[in-house]
C-alpha cells in the first residue's frame, strides 16, 4: 500500500476526472489529521511518548539489518535462529517461497530506501555502493516474475528514487551517476521474456540469465498464474519506462492489466485468484481481497494516481464497488465464487487482506476500512499476530506469522486519515509484540505457530522493507524526517515512487482506445478526494463510535457471513439448513433437504451419506443453498476428524543464558499427563539415559530422578520408553528423532501414538522432537551441562527477572562462564509418532497404526516402520463453529498447514560460544527495552 501525497486538492473537492491524479488523493490523508488531532479529550499520546516509540523502531531495525549484514550478506535473506544466510540450494527447497531468492543479496536490495525514511543516510550511501559493486543479476537461477518486481526491480528504483534526492540536497551521493537505474534497466530486460505469451500475461517464473524458452531455462511449462502475480506490474514498470524513456516496459504492464480486466466476470465485475495465461480462462474461481489478487486492486488506483490514466480509476472503481457488494460483511472480508457473488466460497480470512483497509482510505471509503481494521486488532490481541488465517469465528486457520506488514500499513493510513490517537496505541502494540514474542538474538524470527509461540529460522525481506518504514512514520513527525513523503508514492512493497513521474515521459496514451469501457455513474467517483467535513463532521469521537461495537467481536460474539440470499429473506423465509444445525432426525431438516435437492441414504453400517442433485431442487436459489450445505457438511466433518488430534505442544528452554527465548514445537502424545489439562506445565532439567534408546531398564536412575528424561526414537515403542522412564523416577520425557538432520521444516507434525495396550498407566507427559531441533537441547547441554526445561501446551513468557538478576551476577562476577546471552534458537519442531524399527506390533487403539499426523493438513494414515517425512493431502477450510464463551472454549484444535519451509541443521552451523560472542551487546538493549514494553 502506499500513500500518494503531494497536496492539491482542496477540501470538499470531489476530483473529476480531467485532473491530475496526484492532485487527487493526498487530502484524504492529510486534512482529516488536522480536523482530529487537536479534538479536546482525545487522549492523544504525548510527544515525548511518540519519539521514544520511534526511537524504539530504530533500534529495532538496526538489530534486524545489522544481524543481516553481519551474519548473512551477501545471502538473500537472514536465518535468524541459526545465524547464517539462506542461500538457495544449500537449503532444503520451501517450495514456491524460494521463488523470491535470486542470489541477488535479496535483502539488501529491499532496504534501501528504508534506510533513507529512518535517516540512517550514511548507511544507505555504504549499502548502495555495496549493491553496486556486489550484487549479479546475470544468475541461472528461476525466480518469481512477481516477487522479483516487487523487491528487486522496486528495491532498486526506491533506492534510485531517494539517491537523486539525495543528491539534490547536496550533501549525500555526490557520486552518484544513476548506476540502481541501470540495474534496474537490466533486471527489467531480464523480465521481459516472460511476456512472451498470446495473452500478454506473463510467465509466473523466469530464468535471469536464459529467459523463459530457452532449452536451459527450466521454466517457461506452466499454465497459470495469480490474478495478483499478472497485476501488480505497472508501478515498476511504468516508473522504469519513465525514469529510462524506454517505453516498452510500461507497454508490457499495461497489456497485462488490460487482459484480466477484459476477462473479469462481467456479470458481478470480479475476477479469479488463478488465471490461465495462454487463454485467460479462470481456473480457480473464487475472489476475495486476499492472497492471490490484493495488491491487483491496490495498482489499479494507484496507477491512477502515479500515471494519470482516467481508465484505471474507471477500473478501480467498478471492481470496488462488487467488493463492497459482493465480498464486504462489515467486519468481515469473505470470498465468493464469481458467478455466483452470493454464495460464499470459505469460511475463513487470510491475513493479507489486512492491506485493504488502507486502499480503503486512499480511496476515502473510512468506515468500512475502521471496521475492518479494529476486526484484525481484536484478533491479534487475541493471538499475538495475525495468523496466516483465521476462521470466520476468529479461531485459528493457518497458526503461521512470517512477521507481515499489510496491517501495520494500514494502521499508519488510518492514523494519517482520523488523526486518532487510537492507532499510535495500536502501534505501540505491535512494536510491543515484536520485542516479546518475535525478537532473538540474530533478529526477528517468524512465527511458526502463534499458538505456541514457537519460531520459524526465517527473517524475510519485506520484514526490513515494509515493517519498519510504517511504524516509523506512524510515529514521526514532519520535522523527523529529511525529506517530504508526500511527494511519494509507496509501491505494494512500500518503496518510494516520485510523483512527479506522472509528467515525465508520457510515451503512452492515457487512454486505451482498444478497450471499451462502460460509462459509470458520476458516484462511482463520490469520495475519489473525500470532503473531510463530510467523513469527520466536526465529532472527534467519530472513529471511535465506530469502533465501540466491534470492541468485543473476537472475545464475546460469534459473528459469521450471512450470505446475500439470507439477507434477502429477512423476516420471510427461514434462513438456511446450516450444516452444524442438521439432525438426520428431526422431519423439518430432512424437507429441506429435499428442497434443496440432496438425497439422504442410510448405509448398512449406520452411517448416513448425502448426495445432491442440483436439478432436483425446487429452485435455482435451493440449488445454491444445496450445494453450500453439502461443501459445509465436507468442512465439518474434516473438521470433526481434525479436532481429534492433538495441538502441537512446546519445550521451552528456560535456564541461563536462554531464559525462555528458546521456544520449540514439540509432537504431543496419545498418552501420560495431557499438557492443555496442568497449564503450568511441567519445568525440570534435563538428563540423557542409558541406554539412550530406553528399549530396557534404565541403568542410571540416579541421574533421571526428578528430571525430563532425553532419549531415542527406535528400537521399541513410545509407550514402552516412557514406562521405563517413569519406572527410574523421570517427571517428563522427549524423544529424539534418530534420523540426521530431520527437521520439522520438511515434515509435518506428528502426534506419538501408544503401543495398542491400556496407557493409563502412563501419567507423565511424553513429547517428541525431530533430530534437528533436539540437537538445539543437545548443544545446550555440550555448553552448559546443567539445562531447564519447561514443557508446556503454551510457551510462556521469558524470565525477565531471572535474566535481569543473572546479567547483574555475571558483571559482579568475572570468574563466572557463559554469562552472555544465549541464542534465540527458538527452531521448532514437528512431530512423529513412535513405530518399533525391528518390527513388532505397532497399532494403536482406534487407529490401525500409531504414526497419527496431528498437522490440520494431515489425513491419518495407516502406516507402520515407515518415513514420517511425507506430506498430508491439502487441507480443508474448517467450518462456522458453534459460538461458545471465550471462557469455556476448548484448546484450540487447529493446526497449522506445514509449508516444507525453514533451514537445515547442518555443519556449517557456528559453534554456540561463537554465535554468544556476537550477541553480548543486545543484552542492554533488551534491559532497557522491558521496563518499558514488557
């Protein structure tokens, strides 16, 4: 998202279209600031407040970049758990995620013109030069056509951007002679084949140094691509054309844009997530303002604003209102299915929509965007973060957090807009939340589960590009920063367009004569330049009286999506047979069935199957009504067997010098102590036993006794080992996974099942790490010989007491080792189930075999003496769960989808004192930050 900002327009003035665009929209953001900012009694936040708060954002990125610059550069991005770069290929493959890593120093490319926003001007001149002299664009590598442009090709014209600024000023980049824009120039040729198609939609994949057909490109075979991936093109390429007056750059983008808008649904004026790009037919058919079309809509306005074309506002604006006619249930943001807008195509949110309340205000549009925004709070105060999804009852969908911007963005847009001092708080928060949950020793570490806190060994890009820029300038001031932002525009990866590109090098017709455009209602453009009045009439309270009702949304009501045909029926017809509500018992539900054309059929086995045919509902309406009921009935009972499986649980290290920075995702158990049941937990060191398998008798109890008992998988089963632990006097227990270099960033999670006997006997709790991430404890005790663990449902917040009462002990002491502060190697890991490696009888009760995936995208399987490291099938969006107080709510059942990502604990990992010799200076950093944050 980005904020155009020249100003211009005058209040009230309602922008016709002759204007020039960036005249257009900066008062949406600029007059309402000063309406709202001054209101009596809005209990703004103090100055000394705000520049402490930015202040704390500069430190924080500096921890984030300068751990990239020491540790991973010229890698693409930084393993923050590990202390290494991520190199691709010397990593196992994330799939579709490795598409962004070019070997192109990834990073730092992306930072650049944050550098220049935090003032930090000598670091950007030392990083410009750094790409300069560093960074090949000419690798064999296939990479995201998307991505690329985005971080790379924008990375680089954001830096271009801001250095000629610079050097107007005077007195940074004398010496620059526009070397990012011929980088830029050069990726951009690079891109270019990637057109090569009949649509004029790109390749989603190109090779940087041979293109798409070539015979070594080894990509150029796919079909689709993502509405998004096709259209968030024109900024970059248009600025490119712009900046260089080479034309065929911003011709490309616009033939691209052109071809998704001649193929949207003409019907409900939406488009797809995924396109065919050779015949623009939709091959996945559901829309929303999430993943896989945002930032496709978000160009659409701001190429308006950029490029002063009428055409894309006429765009914008048609697909604008079918959002808020079809996809809009203030406060949620549903999908449907573009033929059929009414009917929902899920029940659950991804976070990315999280930009669109800001589009929102750029557009003018306040009140949705405020009730949409607060909607996305109340769910982050509720988990920490925003997950990757959440369902439409709040709980969690996907549990990952790869630290996304999207709402901080649209934190900063909003504040901008009501000038309400609400947002700061709301600021203070997520830097709060960063420095507690996120924060570690190399930098900032993903979230793998926001339910455990566990941590992923990721640090991404956009995190240093994106994060860092909004917090700051929501809390600086006009006289913090060195240059005017409102003479820019931010592109979908927040780097700085200058506006003034709107007049330069106009090679293209603003009009596109070979596509028709219907003629809109004049009120498509009623808030295009929203009259502050009219948004804030003169009531400081205005933001907050929409806010009020959606205060307890998360915690004590149970809101869902009504479709368009329920709202239709009002007080007429009864709403819809929901799948939860039915009972294959009660006559009224089975009539509508029938109505709705599904047939009931009893097995032999006494179950009961459904099956639909749409052409003998009594209406075309029932039809529809029909088919939702049968894909609900799916969900629920995926869901159902879901919830029968076990939520990962957590092994926290909490002795010096980790003091519970340490967090790992553990495999639960079908047996002994039940971790969601004793929330305390339960806390001890750790202690190897012989034999280290725990097939036998255990020959050192004395060393056991009273401690979590390590041990290794194989040889017997799970049950087996922890009855022998327990037998020595063992309060817990975890198992290691024996395969080298198992990681859960390969494998989903798996739960340990029992041996098919009576376990009740069993009552101590029993978790299960892969290799990778036991060895974490392992080092730990290399290191320290004396290591305390906590194993939990929930990591728990980190001993700050204790820290704080250790470092002072350590500097009054200097005869004490190991006084610096530990990593933060909060890897998590996934879980297995135990299967005997010599045969034996491996079933489990109520499930032919042990190994049970407790993965939400996992089916059980019936496998036994077999690899764990296979994945589940896709998932399947969970359904509308019955409302039930926040209080009585049961764990969470979810869990995350796996995404085969995170690094491999391999050799060429530092030696631990190594790694603490690096981290000694953030200790002070840490102390000064809790007394105030935590």
């Amino acid at each position: 998202m980005a904020l155009s900002g020249a100003p211009g327009c005058r209040a009230g003035e309602r922008g016709p279209r002759w204007r020039r665009p960036w005249k257009l929209l900066a008062l949406g953001l600029l007059s309402a600031s000063s309406v709202l900012a001054a209101a009596p009694g809005a209990g703004a936040m103090s100055r000394e407040e705000k520049r402490r708060l930015g202040s704390q954002v500069l430190e924080m990125f500096d921890h984030a970049y300068s751990n990239y610059m020491e540790h991973a550069y010229p890698a693409d991005e930084l393993m923050p758990l590990t202390c290494r770069g991520r190199v691709r290929g010397q990593e196992p493959s994330r799939g579709d995620v490795d598409d962004a890593l070019g070997k192109f120093s990834l990073t730092l490319i992306d930072t650049l013109d944050t550098l220049v926003v935090l003032n930090k001007t000598k670091e950007f001149e030392e990083a410009v030069k750094k790409v300069i002299k560093d960074v090949n664009l000419d690798n064999d590598i296939v990479v995201s056509v998307f991505e690329t442009n985005i971080r790379v090709l924008g990375g680089l014209l954001g830096g271009h951007s801001v250095a000629i600024m610079l050097k107007e000023k005077g007195e940074y980049m004398q010496w620059y002679n526009g070397e990012l824009l011929h980088m830029a120039k050069e990726l951009g040729y690079k891109l270019l084949p990637a057109f090569n198609t009949t649509s004029g939609l790109p390749y989603p994949r190109v090779n940087l140094k041979f293109g798409v057909r070539h015979p070594e490109a080894r990509t150029g075979t796919e079909t689709d691509t993502c509405t998004a991936c096709a259209g968030t093109l024109i900024l970059e390429f248009a600025a490119l054309s712009r900046f260089t007056g080479t034309s065929i750059f911003e011709e490309y983008a616009r033939k691209a844009l052109d071809f998704i808008w001649e193929k949207r649904q003409r019907s409900s004026n939406l488009v797809g997530v995924t396109i065919n790009i050779h015949t623009g037919d939709w091959v996945r058919k559901d829309s929303g303002v999430g993943a896989g079309i945002d930032s496709y809509y978000e160009y659409l306005l701001k190429a308006y604003v950029l490029l002063g074309d009428d055409s894309f506002l006429e765009r914008f604006n048609t697909h604008y209102d079918a959002i808020m006619r079809y996809i809009s249930q203030p406060p949620l943001l549903l999908d449907v299915h573009i033929h059929k807008p009414m009917l929902n195509a899920r029940t659950w949110m991804d976070s990315l929509l999280a930009f669109f309340p800001g589009l929102q205000v750029l557009k003018g549009d306040i009140r949705p965007a405020i009730e949409t925004h607060e909607m996305l709070y109340q769910v982050i105060k509720k988990h920490n973060f925003l997950p990757e999804a959440f369902t439409t009852d709040f709980r969690v969908h996907w549990a990952q957090h790869p630290l996304r911007p999207e709402f901080a963005e649209s934190t900063y847009f909003l504040y901008k807009a009501t000038g309400d001092p609400y947002y700061l708080e709301v600021g203070k928060t997520l830097i709060e939340n960063l420095n507690k949950y996120a924060r570690v020793p190399c930098g900032f570490a993903a979230m793998k589960d926001v339910r455990t806190g566990s941590h992923e060994d990721r640090m991404d890009s956009f995190f240093l590009a994106e994060m860092f820029k909004y917090l700051y300038l929501l809390f600086a001031d006009k006289e913090d920063m060195i240059f005017d932002i409102e003479d820019y525009i931010f592109t979908t990866e927040a780097h700085l367009l200058p506006l003034w590109l709107s007049t330069t090098n106009q090679t293209i017709s603003k009009k596109n004569i070979s596509t028709e455009y219907t003629e809109l209602d004049d009120s498509n453009f009623d808030w295009t330049c929203p009259n502050t009045q009219i948004l804030f009439p003169n009531d400081p309270m205005f933001a907050q009286s929409i806010r009020e009702p959606l205060k307890n949304v998360v915690d004590k009501s149970c809101p869902r999506g009504i479709s368009r045909a329920e709202e239709s029926l009002g007080s007429g017809p009864k709403p819809p047979l929901r799948a939860r509500d039915f009972m294959a018992s009660n006559p009224e539900h089975l009539e509508i069935l029938k109505k709705m054309g599904v047939s009931l059929i009893h097995l032999k086995d006494g179950r009961v199957q459904l099956v639909q045919h749409a052409v003998q509902a009594a209406s075309s309406l029932d039809a529809e009504d029909g088919l939702r009921f049968m894909q609900e009935m799916i969900e629920l009972s995926s869901q159902q067997q879901k919830e029968q499986q076990l939520p990962p649980r957590a092994v926290q290290i909490v002795s010096h010098p980790f003091f519970g920075r340490v967090v790992l995702t553990a495999g639960p158990a079908q047996f002994g102590m039940d971790l969601s049941k004793h929330k305390a937990g339960t806390r001890g060191f750790v202690a190897t036993i012989k034999p280290y398998n725990g097939c036998s008798e255990i020959t050192n109890p004395e060393a056991v006794k009273e401690k979590i008992a390590l041990m290794q998988r194989g040889q017997c089963m799970f049950a087996e080992k922890a009855r022998n632990i327990q037998k020595a006097g063992a309060i817990g227990g975890i198992v290691i996974d024996d395969n080298e270099g198992s990681s859960s960033d390969t494998a989903p999670l798996f739960q340990m099942a029992g041996d098919g006997k009576n376990t009740d006997d069993i009552t101590i709790p029993m978790l299960f790490l892969f290799n990778k991430e036991g060895n974490i404890i392992l080092d730990a005790i290399r290191e320290y010989e004396a290591v305390e663990v906590l194993l939990s449902d929930k990591a728990k917040d980190r001993d700050l007491e204790m820290e704080n009462m250790d470092q002072k002990s350590s500097e009054n002491d200097s005869h004490k080792p190991n006084s610096k502060e530990a990593p933060s190697e909060s890897q998590d890991a996934g879980a297995v189930s135990e299967e005997p490696d010599g045969g034996g009888e491996s079933s489990a009760v109520g499930d032919p075999d042990p190994l049970s995936p407790a993965s939400a995208d996992s089916a059980s399987v019936s496998r036994a003496d077999e690899d764990p490291h296979s994945p589940g099938p896709a998932e399947a969006s969970a359904p509308e769960p019955a409302c039930t107080p926040e209080d009585s709510q049961p764990q969470e059942q979810n869990t995350q989808t796996e995404s085969n990502s995170k690094a491999h604990w391999d050799s060429k990992v530092q030696p631990m004192e190594s790694i603490l010799a690096d981290w000694n200076e953030d200790i002070e950093a840490f102390e000064m930050m809790e007394k105030d944050e935590l």
